[in-house]
C-alpha cells in the first residue's frame, strides 16, 4: 500500500474543510440576531456568538493556509462534535440527522489533518525547511568506516 500523500492533495482537502467554516462565520455576521437567537434557543449565551463567528473564521482560514494545523485540525474536530452534540440532536428530522452526520464526518477529516499535518505546501511546511537543514547536516558528518 502506497502511504505517499500529495502534497497538492492536502491543500486541496484543507480547503475544502476550511470553506464551510469561512462562510458560516461571515453568514454569522450577516444573520447575527437569528443566530444568537438559535444559540439561546438550545441554552447557549448570545454573548459566544461573536467569539463563535471569529474561530469559524480565524480557524478556517488557518487551516487552508496550514498555519497551526495540527493544533487547529485537533480543535475543530472536538468543536464539530460539539456543535454536533448540541444543535442536531433530533434524529426523527432528516435535515437534522445529515447535519449530525455531516459535523461527525468534518470531524474525522479534521482528526486525519491533526495527524497528517498541512503537507509540504502550507505556511507550516515552509516553517518546517529550517529543521531539514538540521537533518542534512547530520547526514554530512562523515562516516567513522570512511577513515
């Protein structure tokens, strides 16, 4: 079995997982009243709503340009299955059934970029190059067999 990922691969899937966390943030924005109503509905204070939107945001776009990936993959997986946990609880309604399975479903995508890390091509990859250098030196050590 092939392991090797591509690294285009990875941004590609960071996008994906970090696009519905952008535009629900700014749609928090645009709906804010609606929103905070929905949050106090299921007991939640209104005043999250305005740290909810800016992790929706900063978290999405943190993942697409893989900056803290691991960190923040491992964070939005615990708040999908949160989110999850909270708002769609009612299984007899087959909207809220695919929502739940939807948020279960971005959180083992996200549980996969916590491991995996942003790949090559990410902010978190260039910062990694310093670190090869390290390994290249050590590889340059000449062999004690070649005296």
């Amino acid at each position: 079995m092939d392991t090797k990922i591509n690294s285009y691969d990875l941004v590609i899937a960071r996008c994906f997982l970090a696009l519905i966390f952008v535009i629900e943030g700014i749609s928090k924005i645009s709906d804010a009243d609606v929103t905070r109503h929905y949050m106090q509905a299921r007991h939640l204070p209104g005043g999250l709503l305005w740290p909810v939107i800016l992790f929706e945001i900063g978290s999405g776009l943190l993942t697409a340009v893989g900056y803290q990936t691991r960190v923040v993959a491992a964070a939005l997986s615990v708040y999908c299955l949160l989110t999850a946990a909270i708002f769609h609880t009612s299984l007899s309604d087959q909207v809220q059934n695919l929502m739940l399975l939807k948020n279960i479903a971005m959180a083992g995508g996200f549980m996969l970029l916590s491991y995996l890390g942003a790949g090559r091509i990410s902010i978190d990859g260039r910062l990694a190059i310093p670190s090869l250098r390290v390994i290249s030196r050590r590889n340059s050590i000449p062999d004690e067999r070649a005296r």
